[in-house]
C-alpha cells in the first residue's frame, strides 16, 4: 500500500456539509422502496442485513418475507432446528451466514433475554457480525451514528477520492472517510442513503453520473475515470474441480442421502455423495471409491443422469452425476454427519445445496432406472 501521502486527502471540510446535505435530499426522492425500511425492529432489520451480504435486494426480498413469517422473533429463531433454519435458507448460498444467524439468536436469548443488543461491542461479539453489518444494524434500528463500509460504499468512496489503489490496500482510509462522512444527526437516512447511492447510481460499471448529487464533488468524475475506479484487485483464475457424484438406489427404490458435517462449505446441508475425480480417474471409478470410502459400500454405476456446472466463491466444479446401484454393505456416516434412505417424493422436505437442486428436479422428471 502506497504511504498515506500518497492516498487524496479523506474528505475537506468545505465538502462534507455538501456531500451530506445533497445526499439526504436524493434520498428523500430517490430511496428505494425496501420492507425492512418499514421497521425499526433490530431483528428484522439485522435479518435483511445478513441475507443481502452477497446477495441482490431482488432476490432477497421474497426469502426476508418467508423468514419472518417462519421465524417472526429472535425466541423463535432460536428454538428452530438447525435444518429447518438451513431449509428456510436454501438458495441464497453462503450457509455459514444462515448458521450464524441461528447461533447469534440462542446466544441473545441466554445473554440477553432476547432482545436484540443496542452497543457496538456487545453487536460485534454475536456470529457472523462484522463491522459493517453491525453499523448497518446500530444506524437503522437504533439511529446510532455507526459507520458502514460495504461493497457499495467502497466504490462510491473510492471515486469520490479517486482512491489509487484497490479498496483492500486502503482499508482504513475507507474507513476513516465513511466516519467522518457520517451525518451524526441522521445516522440512519444517510447510512441507507449511502448503499442506495452505489446500488442504483454509482454502478460497478457505466455509473449513471449525470443523475449523482455528487457528481460536482466526485474526483473520478472531474478526472473522467469514473469507469477505470476503484482500481482491480488482483486475482488468481478459480480453480476448477471435476466431481463424481452418485444416486444410489436400494432394491425398495430409494435413494441415499448424507448431510455435511456442521462446519465449513455447505455444513449442515444435506447432498448426494461423490468427490473429486483423481488425475487420470473415470468417473466411474472415483464414484466406486469415494461411495466406499466416504460410506463403507459397494455400488455398481450405471448411467449418467446429468452433468451440473456450478461456481461457488473461490472454485469452479463440475458435477458427473450417475445413477448407482446399492449392491453390498450397511451405509456408515464415515466422512459426513448422517445418512439416509429416502424416496424422490421426500427430497423437497431437506436442505440441499443449490447445484443439488438441479439434481432433484432431473430425478423427477426422468424416467428414474429403479
């Protein structure tokens, strides 16, 4: 990271009463729309603030609705099984945010009576809350003056300032500029007022400048450099995995099942086994020994039932998906939490990762070999 004289200066002190004023009117006529936006109940709006982390308002909407229909306090959240929780969850992806989610409410019911905390400290001590997460937490339940540096706000601070370097290598003159940037008398309008700015205007790519209340403060914009800021990180390509995975069927016409030990990628989650195909491995055989070491059984592959290609956050996979046939031995939980024999008509009923959705909706349109 370059020496702090060579980052532009934070943010002057002629600039900020503009910066702050202009935003708050666009607000008033511009601001989307938003249901959490209707409520001032910490556990609504911190429940919006987990799902949208990586996530489109678009898509996020219907899934908020559906929670607190399902989970309509923090008791309840609470009292849930994990699987309803993760079931509720699936097809938003980054599970861990969903079992955060779940622990951080029992943890507020032991620790505080289930009422949602209202201080930075005691906010940022709960799973699966950042600094960020929890400034837009304080700000638009309690209306405190926490400062918010999300996705959104990176790149609109970044071309204010025409930051020279990646967000990531100027961390905490980010920080420092979202801080002093804050309008202490209407933390909550501007925090929102700010994510809403990057949302709709000031876009990743083609940002709609014109239509910007900062435009005549923005130095990227006075530079023309609106499209070449914020600076690229650099980034490795994503590795790519070739993955075979089995449907195995029992002489009763059910399939198996195993669900994800509780930590790490997917924990919790229930999937069709299989693993990484080997240099210079079949399909075929990296099916027959992963089925045996994963659960301690033979099975014959048979025919291809669909290839999926899916990309999680830092790896490509494909996956080499065959029907099988149970032919020997007791199946044992030996790499996964639990295992079990279940009907096409009663997959629906568990949480399975998005990519294994696909592998569902093929089991019940296909003419299944059993």
């Amino acid at each position: 990271m370059p020496p702090p004289s060579c980052l532009p200066p934070v943010l002057t002190p002629s600039s900020l009463d503009f910066l702050r004023c202009s935003l708050l009117d666009w607000y008033t006529i511009s601001g989307r729309d938003l249901p959490w936006r209707h409520t001032r109940d910490p556990y609504a709006i911190w429940i919006s603030e987990i799902m949208l982390q990586q996530t489109q308002v678009k898509t996020v909407i219907p899934y908020y609705d559906r929670w607190l229909r399902q989970f309509p306090t923090i008791e309840a959240l609470a009292a849930a099984d994990q699987q309803q929780v993760l079931k509720a969850w699936q097809g938003l992806g980054y599970y861990a945010r969903a079992r955060h989610l779940h622990q951080a409410a029992q943890l507020i019911v032991q620790t505080h009576g289930g009422q949602f905390p209202d201080t930075l400290e005691a906010v940022l001590k709960l799973p699966g809350i950042g600094r960020t997460t929890a400034g837009g937490i304080l700000s638009a339940a309690y209306n405190q003056p926490v400062p918010i540096l999300d996705g959104n706000v990176k790149r609109v601070l970044s071309r204010v300032m025409a930051l020279p370097v990646p967000p990531s290598k100027a961390m905490k003159h980010l920080w420092q500029a979202s801080s002093e940037l804050l309008d202490r008398q209407h933390p909550r309008d501007f925090n929102q007022a700010l994510m809403d700015l990057g949302a709709t205007l000031c876009t990743p790519s083609n940002p709609a400048c014109l239509l910007c209340p900062w435009r005549t403060a923005c130095r990227a914009f006075d530079l023309n450099m609106q499209n070449d800021l914020p600076v690229s990180e650099r980034r490795a390509p994503l590795p790519h995995k070739q993955i075979g995975v089995a449907v195995i069927w029992n002489q009763q016409g059910q399939i198996l099942i195993d669900r994800r030990r509780p930590d790490g990628l997917l924990g919790g989650l229930w999937e069709f086994p299989g693993g990484k195909i080997e240099p210079n491995e079949t399909v075929e055989a990296c099916i027959r020994r992963e089925i045996q070491e994963e659960l301690g059984i033979e099975v014959e592959v048979g025919d291809r039932l669909i290839t999926i290609d899916h990309t999680y956050s830092h790896f490509h996979v494909t996956l080499n998906v065959h029907h099988c046939r149970h032919v020997q031995g007791e199946p044992q939980p030996i790499e996964c939490a639990e295992v079990r024999w279940v009907t096409v008509d009663e997959l629906d009923q568990f949480p399975f990762p998005k990519a294994n959705v696909q592998i569902i909706t093929a089991l019940q349109t296909a003419n299944c070999p059993h």
